[in-house]
C-alpha cells in the first residue's frame, strides 16, 4: 500500500485484499540446539484474512512470528511476504540468502504488537507515533500526525497526544502501540499476546479496538492469542499447533466446536 492510502479504503479496488496469498511459509524447519521448534511447516495467510494461531505453550507461535519479523532466521526453508522472499533474494537467477537491504524493504509490509508494548518512554504519544512514518517511509511531518491523530481516534486515545507512556496505563499503552504499527500502514499486523501482559479489566478495551481494526479495515492480522472469545469472533481461519506443526486448521466454527483431534479438544478443554 502507498502512504496515501486510507486505511479503510474500498476492499473492491485494492490489491492487497484480493484474496492473493500474502504469506508463504514452504518447508520451514526452526531449531534452537537440539530442540526443533518448528517442522518442516507449510503455511499460508490469504491477503485480507485474519488467521490466529492457537494451541500449547511451546508450540512454536511466537517463533512463527519472530521470523516473520525477521529477529529469526530459518534454518530450512523459505519464507515469503506479498510475493516477495523475506529470507531470500534472487541474484543472477539464483535464490541466495536475503541481505539486510532486502530484508528490510520487505519488513516494511509488516507491523508487530508485543506482549511488552516497547514503546519508546522519552516520546510523547504523537512522536511514538510519527517516528517510523517520518523517518523510516520519508512522510513528511505534517502528513504523518494527520495520519496519528486519526489514528488515535480509531484507538481511542485522542484525548492523550501529549502525554508520555508512563502517564498511561498499560491498557492504553498497547493501544498507541497498536496505532503505532498501523501507522506504518503493513500489509499484515502481527499480534503476539498482545494481552498476556495486562490486568484482567485492560484486557477488554485492547480486544475491543482490534475488533473494531479487524471489521473496519482490510488488513490481514496473524494472532497468536489466548483470548479464545476474541479469536472465535476475529477469525477466518483458525490453525492448532502442537509441536510445531499444524495440527488442524479451519474456521472458527470448526475448530472450537467440533475440532477433529482428541490433542485440540484436549487443549481447548484446558483453555476455555
Ligand atoms: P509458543 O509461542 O507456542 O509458546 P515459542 O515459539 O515461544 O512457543 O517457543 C517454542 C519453543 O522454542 C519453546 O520450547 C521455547 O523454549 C523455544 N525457544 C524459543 N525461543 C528460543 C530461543 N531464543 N532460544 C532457545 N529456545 C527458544
């Protein structure tokens, strides 16, 4: 998407929610020592979609994600962002390894919210905002607090621009975070746990503002939660990992009510 893009544009006439695949993982194999966290995995997000990943601690959500972001590298296998290798690049007709310049003009299409919100303590809440858009994508300054102030508005923090993050509750410290990805308008937004973190009453309002970000706008989200009501509700497609393989996927309706594996209706059993 270009930077004059709105963020609710017309689904109809935009490309990135054709229903074209917007990620690839093909073959992935991760390892930390001897401990294989992710095997030989197959997967795939359509553009547009929201697709949350679920099952056991351990099971290797977070790292699918951390590769996406590129603080990880595979070591078997490719992965591929809007058509794009993220691990690769093709020099000479030939797939080598991606290097830092590559990698970072396709990380571009991708936001992340983190358990721990990372949002720069020294910045008021607007230049948390405007950093990236103004130093990273070249938008001007006027054009990227514009872009803020809307997007504090759709998080529900208008009213909170000028205050630094220690002014603001954990709550509403996620959601400048989650404006602060959006403003860097990715193709897909990345959520880990974006929750864990909070006490049980700031939980609803984050849920509640990425409800609202997932029916009002067309940007593919990959979750990993384990707010079960939320995925229910957000969802196209759910995927069940257990030992770092999918071990089933569908929708929603399927996968919370009649899931296929003993291992999931164990797992949701516990969870729910
Ligand atoms: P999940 O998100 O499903 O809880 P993770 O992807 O965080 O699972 O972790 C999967 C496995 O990888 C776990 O066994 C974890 O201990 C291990 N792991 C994750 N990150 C590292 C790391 N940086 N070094 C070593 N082991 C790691």
């Amino acid at each position: 998407m270009s930077a004059d893009t709105p963020l609710t544009e017309d689904s109809a006439a935009n490309p990135a929610v054709d229903g074209s695949e917007l990620i690839r993982f093909d073959k992935v194999t991760k390892r930390f020592g001897d401990n294989t966290v992710l095997d030989d995995l197959d997967f795939s997000v359509a553009s547009g979609k929201h697709v949350t990943l679920i099952g056991p601690s351990g099971s290797g959500k977070t790292t699918i994600l951390r590769l996406l972001m590129t603080l990880l590298k595979p070591d078997e296998g490719t992965i591929k962002v809007g058509g794009d290798y993220l691990t690769h690049e093709e020099k000479n007709g030939k797939l080598v390894p991606a290097g830092d310049k590559h990698i970072r003009e396709v990380r571009k299409n991708i936001g992340m919210v983190f358990q721990q919100f990372n949002l720069f303590p020294n910045m008021k809440v607007l230049r948390n905002i405007t950093e990236a858009p103004v130093t990273v994508l070249g938008m001007s300054k006027d054009a990227a607090e514009e872009r803020a102030r809307e997007l504090l508005d759709l998080v529900g923090l208008a009213e909170h621009i000028d205050k630094y993050p220690s002014q603001l509750s954990g709550g509403q410290q996620q959601r400048v975070a989650i404006a602060r990805a959006l403003a860097m308008r990715p193709q897909v937004l990345l959520l880990d746990e974006v929750t864990s973190a909070l006490d049980p009453e700031l939980v609803v309002g984050v849920l509640d503002v990425l409800r609202d970000i997932a029916r009002s706008t067309d940007i593919t989200m990959l979750c990993v939660t384990h707010e079960m009501s939320f995925a229910r509700d957000i969802s196209d497609q759910v995927l069940m990992f257990d030992s770092g393989r999918v071990l089933e996927s569908g929708p929603p309706e399927k996968i919370f009510g009649d899931p296929e594996h003993d291992r999931t209706r164990e797992f949701l059993g516990a969870v729910l």
